[in-house]
C-alpha cells in the first residue's frame, strides 16, 4: 500500500485567513516533505522532516509554518497568505531522508486559491 | 548547480508506437533516478525507479541509465491513449532523499 492521503483537497481562503493543510501516511515511512507546484512547474521542495524533526527548510516564508505530530501526520499552517501562494500543495513520504535511494510517493494534493 | 534537462515537447506519438522520453543530469554524484508520471490537475505518480547502469523493465515501462553519459531513459511500449500525461524525470545525490525535478515532458497519444 502506497497511499498518502491529504485534506481538504481544495481550499479558498482570504489574506488573513489562518487554515491548515493536513497529510497523513501509513505505510511507515520516517520521512515526509512538503512541496508546492505551479502550473507547468515540476514541484519545488518546501520542507522535510525525518523521524520528526525538521530536517530542510527551503528558505520558506514564515507565513508557512509545518508541524509533525507524529510519524504518520505533517501539516502545514498557513496564515497571511498572498495571492502569488495559489499553488497545487503536495504531500510525499518515503520510508526515511538518510539515503538515496528511497522512493517518494505523493499525495492528490491541496489545490489553494489565495484570494 | 544541479540540474536535470527534459524536452519539455508535446511529443506526440500515435497509438501503440514506442514512446521515448529521455533526461540528463549535471551532477556525476547522482545516485537514484525516478520517473513520475502526472495527469493535468493530479498529483505525480511514482511508475519507475532505476539504481544501476542499465535496463529496468515493468510491464510496458523500461527505464534505462547511463551514468557515464548522464543520461536516463524512460521507454513506454504499446502506447496507450491513457499515457496521455506529463512525465517527470527526478535525480537525487548520495546523502539524503531529496529530488531535483526536470520541468517535465508532455506525452501526447493519439488514437
């Protein structure tokens, strides 16, 4: 079973709106990312976490705040967004960040309208 | 810089031909190699991955790599209409698991 699963699968919110983006996986993987995709873009790398500890932070805005509950949960808080965030948000996991070759396996995704 | 090249194409091919993507990479410390698979609108699908020099096949995939020439291959038999999508080439380096993307190639099967 190669599922992640992510809520909402679509999601409107206004500039000063607070809302989070949930991702769940039960394959028991330690390692999960975060990414967002533009239209017509290959997905860029947010962040990791690995064994529940952040790993890599892509120089991301601080108006994008995640959080690992525990090895099978990740969300991303968002709050003050602009409308340049509207994105296709990805969730992947992988069975751990120490290695190479460890296969990522995505999630359907968050599609976020800023408006 | 890492980088990883695709032809971004449409590449168009008819209905039960070969379909041939292909992808370079910069870095010669590039360890794994993924082929993503993602319809409009949808997230990437994960459908090949290759580790070693040569050919790797399922089903109607076969993935192949070159390290020497930096080169890594994805080949599609018989196919489909429903391959219709936009293939993705992703690389990562010794270390850690984190994934350079190619800006992808648009696949085009005609019936």
């Amino acid at each position: 079973d190669t599922e992640v699963t992510q809520t909402p699968k679509h999601l409107v919110m206004g500039m000063t709106n607070k809302k989070s983006l949930k991702c769940e996986q039960h394959m028991g993987h330690r390692a999960m990312y975060w990414y967002k995709q533009k239209a017509k873009k290959p997905p860029e790398l947010m962040f990791v976490y690995s064994y529940e500890k952040l790993s890599i932070n892509e120089s991301v805005p601080s108006r994008f705040s995640p959080e690992c509950p525990n090895s099978s949960l990740l969300n991303l808080h968002l709050h003050a967004l602009q409308p340049e965030d509207s994105a296709l948000y990805l969730c992947a996991s992988s069975q751990d960040h120490t290695g190479s070759s460890y296969e990522q396996y995505f999630g359907p995704g968050t599609r976020l309208t800023v408006t | 810089q890492k980088e990883v090249e695709q032809n971004s194409g449409p590449l168009s091919v008819p209905e039960g031909a070969i379909a041939s993507l292909n992808c370079t990479y910069s870095d010669r410390g590039s360890q794994s190699f993924f082929w993503y698979r993602q319809y409009s609108g949808k997230s990437p699908e994960l459908i090949m991955f290759i580790y070693s020099n040569g050919d790797k096949e399922d089903g109607r995939f076969t993935a192949q790599l070159n390290k020497a020439s930096q080169y890594v291959s994805l080949l599609i038999r018989d196919s489909q209409p429903s391959d219709s999508a936009t293939y993705l080439c992703a690389v990562n380096v010794g270390g850690y698991s984190t994934l350079t993307f190619g800006k992808g190639t648009m696949l085009l099967v005609s019936p």
